[in-house]
C-alpha cells in the first residue's frame, strides 16, 4: 500500500508523542510503515489485572494505538483518525516480560480503513499470541481546532 | 438475578483491589449487585489520547473490568472470571469531567457469561454515552495457584 | 429520534421489498418506527444447523436487516445504508416456532450510526432472547446507478 | 495443527450435509484440512439485499460454517461445535460470480477456539476481499440426543 502523505513516519511520531497514556504505561513505537505499526510495552505490576496479568484493557490500548496508525499512515496530510469500534479476543493471559502489538491495515478507505492487530507476548526468545483485534478506524479531514488543545475545551 | 455465592460483593471488592490497573488509573467500584457493577473513573490528562480525550484502551479497561464483575457476581464461590472477547463501539469523544462504566449481565451461564456495558462521559448533571460494550466472560472452576501469586510466576 | 425524512417508513417498505434474500427465508417486515424496526421469521426446516435450530447466518440476516432499516429510519431522503459490521453473541440455541429480530438506533450519526438488535424465539406467549447484535451502518448519499441494476452489472 | 479425530473430514462432511440451510443457498464444503474449512457458494439473484449484493446475512452464513467446521477439525471423537460469537467486517460489495469464505483456526482450545474467516468473491480469475469474521467457537462434549433429532425436537 502507498502513502498519500510522504511525511507520514514523522507525523505518526508526533501524534503517538502526545498520546500521554502511551507515556504513563511506557509504550513505544517500534515500527512504521505503510499499513503497519508496531509498538513495544514492558511488563510492569501496576498495569495489571488481579491475576497478575497484564490488564486487557493495556492490551487493547496498544492494539487500538497501532490499528489507528497503521490507519493513519495511509491516510492524506492534515487528517485525523480516530477509532470507531474494536473487537478483541483473548487468546491467553497476558504473562510476558515485553508485549508486541503489530497491526496492518487489512481495507483502506477514504473514510474507513479496517485494521487487524495481534498482541504477542515476548519471554526471551520465545513468541506467544495473546490477543487479536479487527476494528474500523475513520479519517476526519481536519479535527476541529480545540480537539487539538484539550486544556481549553475543558 | 440471583447470586449463588452470598458474598459475592466482598468477593469483587477483594479482587478489584488487587487490579493494580485500576489504582494506577484512578478508577473505583461504585456498585456492586448481582449482575450489575459500576466504575468511575475521573478524567486524568495523564489517560488521554492525541486529542486529549481519554483513550479507547482506559476506556476499554473500565468497561472490561466492569462486566468481568458483573458476570463473577452470579458465579459459585471460589470461582474466577476471565474476559473471552469483547466489542467496544466508540460513539463520541470520551471528554468529561468523569466516566461511569455500567455493566449488567444479558445472559448467565455456567461457563460463558454474556455482558453488556455502557461508558457514559458525565459533566456536572449532564450525562452522555461515550461507548458501547459487549463481551463474553468465562468462569474458572479455580485459578491455578500460581496465578493468584503473579510475583512468583515472572 | 425525529426522522429527516417524513416518508421513512415507505421508503423502508420498498427497499425491504427488493432483498430477495427475506423473500426466499420468509421473513417480514412487522414494524417501522423512527430508530427502531422489527423482522419477523417463521420457522423453516430449510433455514436449520446442523442440529435443527436455525442457522446463525439465518439470526444475522434478520438482524442485519432490522438494524441497517432502524438506522435507515433517521436518513435523509435519497440515502442508502450499507451495513460496514457487526458482532453477534449467540445466547441459546434458535429453537422456536417464530423469530422476533427487534433494532433500535444506539447513536445516530451524518455518516456512521450506530445499532443493537435483540433476536427473540417465539414459542406460545414465551419469549425467549437467543442472540444480541452490536453493529455500525454507514449512509452513502447516493448509491451508484449501477448499484440498483443488479442484473445489469453482473 | 493436529486432528484429535482421525475422521475428521468424514464427520464434518456428514455434519454439513444436515445443514439444510447450505442446501437451500447451494453451498459446498470445498477444502476440509485439520484447522482450516472452505465453502463455496454460487451467486443467486435470490440471496440479495437490495441493492442486488449477496446479503451479508448470507456472506455470514458461509463464513461461520466454515469457521464452526475449522474449529471442529481439531475437536475430540464425539463433540459438537456450536458458535459462541463473531464479528464479521464488510470490506466491499459482495459481487462476484462466486463466494469463497475460507476459515483458519487462531488459537484452538479445549472449551473454546478463536477461529477467523475471510470472504473472497471471485470474478473469472479475480479474487477479491469482501468479509472478514474473527469468532469464537465452543466444543461440547456431547450434543443431547433430541438436538440430533431435530424433527422430534418441534
């Protein structure tokens, strides 16, 4: 798949650097490409359910942050993404030292682009898939001026 | 609905307790019956995504969490609760002053529980559906022992 | 819900009328109200499982077409609706004399709205839920010439 | 991944040849391998929505027969697969001459298996995405007698 925006590493970069959450659980970008985003988070206690397993609720997080940049690298410059629904299975608990997310765009579309992501579970050398997403992500022309400068809509 | 273990909310409040997830987030217990839970959760910069809305993942993990303890209130005493899968649909930005996640069960079973949530955005007396959830618990007979000491297990 | 279009209910009647698909299972129209349509299915040995309980592609169509007519409902006039997914949790087996598939509008939207159906089997005066739809349909302003001459673009 | 049931492929073609729905669409098993199933279908102005497109209740029923049989490849001597839940995303219009929805296993399991299917459409030698499902399936151990016998069942 190509580009339409030739810029678009850098501006997957700049949007994942304000996603504060991806900060807070210390998630990282590891691949960009066309149609395909991965990211990277390490195990950590406070991200966990009652069993000690990382909480489906991170899992998604990084899935549905690569799904939307996968989407996103597709998209014109000066779009927006934002997702419009997810479905996720849990494969196995999520027990591993690293966590990968990698998603590819499966349909792009001027409007919707539907996404695929696996999670896997990384324990030296050793992969386990622990969770797949398929979602819609949907592309906003522009996003509305105080969508960008949350402190003042609020 | 009737709950076959009569302590089922001591049961929730102790498991919650040990989500560590929810801590780091924010998020409390703020209902407890059989077959409905309820979490809130206060808007934290910290949650957010690119645009400065809480992000689908947090979203997710208070919806998740929210029905995973709806369906564990009908379940028999010892058991444990995983989530299988769940859809979310994301219906407007999730901005506000603070989230409530409702979870009710649909459909009890005694291995798969279905579970419906719903994540409403609420700003002073105003209250506005942000997302949908609708998902499939399973219940454990018992946890291996190893799962309920994650300290060991890593 | 208020419906852009004030003749929604014909409209409804006469797209229903060309799915060829309800005609060959039997189905019906039994209700059409802004936000909220109903189908209708009798029993058919021809429309089973394996098992004799009636297939779940056979839940889906009727929901799918509850759902994309109660989103179709809140349409302006000279729209078409496409029905872009939807998840189903299959509750109980669809055992029954008659089938009740009721959908309701979660979320309208210009573009994207969102639905839920609920699948009742119908036996004598019980009713019995035995599957749950979540589903997005997307509004296209005007469907292609082609697009209405099926014959002609095969 | 290996057959549990040596006879696999026997049972689930006797399996399919009571689905009398696949019958009354024209459907046919055409690959059955231990963890993957395919079905075809031939387009029937019959099986339409209204715009003259295989309707997705349809596109539905394929995609789960095969992903039910898929999982059942691998299930022990004796069990019955029922379907959990799935998700199915519309990719495109399905037009085409022929439907071909292949299902893989993700993740089999000894209750529960993840499986997904994707609808092609094929036109001459052109093959076309047009539906994806990701789904659960579950593995009963054994089916009751009456669900065997579904004409004594009603």
């Amino acid at each position: 798949m190509s580009p339409a925006n030739t810029n678009f590493a850098n501006e997957v970069r700049k949007s994942f650097a304000r996603q504060s959450l991806m900060r807070l659980i210390g998630a990282d970008l590891s691949l960009v490409e066309p149609g395909v985003v991965e990211i990277i988070l390490r195990y950590r206690a406070d991200l966990t359910q009652q069993n000690g397993y990382v909480h489906a609720g991170i899992v998604t997080a990084i899935a549905d942050t690569a799904c939307g940049y996968a989407a996103f690298t597709l998209m014109p410059a000066g779009s927006a993404v934002l997702s419009v629904e997810f479905k996720v299975n849990l494969l196995r608990p999520a027990a591993g030292e690293t966590f990968l997310a990698h998603a590819e765009v499966i349909k792009p579309g001027k409007t919707l682009t539907v996404v695929r992501a696996d999670v896997f579970a990384l324990n030296g050398s050793k992969r386990t898939l622990v969770a797949t997403m398929q979602g819609t992500m949907i592309c906003l022309p522009t996003m509305p001026e105080t969508r960008h400068e949350p402190s003042s809509s609020r």
